[in-house]
C-alpha cells in the first residue's frame, strides 16, 4: 500500500494487518498534530470525504494507494470564518420569511422551505462547533470562542424547543421562534464573526 500525503510518500507494502493499522493510525495523528484537517482522501482513485477509515479498515489488503488530501487549520478556519459572515445574514432573512409560512396553512412546499431551513441552521453550528474546536487548540482568540461556546448552548436550548413545538403542531409558537428568537441569535453570532478582524 502507497501513502501518499502533501508532506511524503510512503510504501506499506508488505505489512501485516496490524502493523498497516497502526502505521496509517501514527499517520492520521501526524497529520492532527500539524493541524492538517483531512478534507479527501482518494483510494485507489475513489474519493472520500467521510467514511473512509472504515473502508480502509474493511478493504485493508487489497487497497494499492491512498492519497490523503489534507489542509492546514487556520486556512480552514479563515475560510470558515468567512462563509459564516457572508451566510448568516442570508440565514435571518430567511427565518423572516419562512416563519411566515406557519401562520397560515402549511403546505408541503412550506415544510421544504423548512427543511431546506434547518439544514442552513445545521451547517452553522457545525460550522461554528468547527471553528471553536480550532480556536481552543491554537489558544487563540478567546473572546470569540467564548461567544461561540454561548451560541452552541443558546441554539441548543432554541432547538429543542423548536422539536417540542413541532412535536405538539404549535405551529404558531414555531412561526414566533423563528422570526423572533432565531434570528436575534444569528444577529448576535455575527456581530461577534464580524469584529474579529
């Protein structure tokens, strides 16, 4: 097996089992410990952006190459820093729009409206679960991460909530939380985004 990563290249040919797991395990860790963020790895020509330890787990011995496509994290947490800055305010006028939808009728097309909503609502906290993760590692920017860590227990208390809510078809509480409660949150994530240079 040939590893490939930014840094070398590596032949495992010829290793038994355990000692391939345990050279890829030392080779993953090298990576975290350079704050090398795996977004691909390529095996044998296939991509992976998630899932590929358990197919190299299953697929051990008759893997050929495996090309770990890696990137710093403070690149990636620049860029995340920017994607939330520029899709937060996308994020709160749409809240305004869509709360809307629950004062009236819900049709299906409505619950894709909210669907599509919820998802732009999980890539934020991800994103900032991301973010916050990295600024704690590096020990860098604390005020921030102390806003992030606020924000992650605020959206969790609001979304619970919110599945209480759907649960029992209170659609108008719902409407309510994401005009009003939502967005205030959102508001208030990225004007602390905003003030870090």
């Amino acid at each position: 097996m040939l590893i490939v990563t930014s840094q070398e290249t590596m032949d495992l040919s010829g290793q038994g089992s355990e000692r391939l797991i345990a050279s890829l395990n030392e080779i993953f860790k090298s990576l975290y410990d350079r704050f090398e963020i795996v977004q691909e790895v390529l095996i044998d020509g296939v991509s992976f952006r998630e899932g590929y330890n358990e197919f190299l787990l299953e697929n051990l011995n008759n893997i050929k190459r495996v090309e770990i496509k890696t990137v710093h994290a403070d690149i990636l947490a620049k860029e995340i820093l920017e994607e939330l800055r520029n899709y937060l305010p996308r994020l709160i006028r749409a809240c305004d729009s869509i709360s809307d939808l629950f004062y009236g009728e819900m049709k299906q097309e409505h619950w894709t409206y909210f669907s599509q909503l919820s998802e732009g609502i999980e890539w934020v906290c991800q994103s900032t679960y991301t973010l916050r993760h990295h600024l704690e590692r590096v020990g860098t920017h604390p005020q921030l991460s102390a806003a992030l860590t606020n924000f992650e227990a605020i959206i969790k208390e609001q979304l619970t909530q919110l599945v209480t809510e759907l649960q029992n078809g209170d659609y108008t509480a719902i409407g309510d939380r994401i005009k009003y409660e939502l967005p205030e949150m959102f508001q208030l994530l990225l004007n602390h985004l905003s003030s870090e240079g």
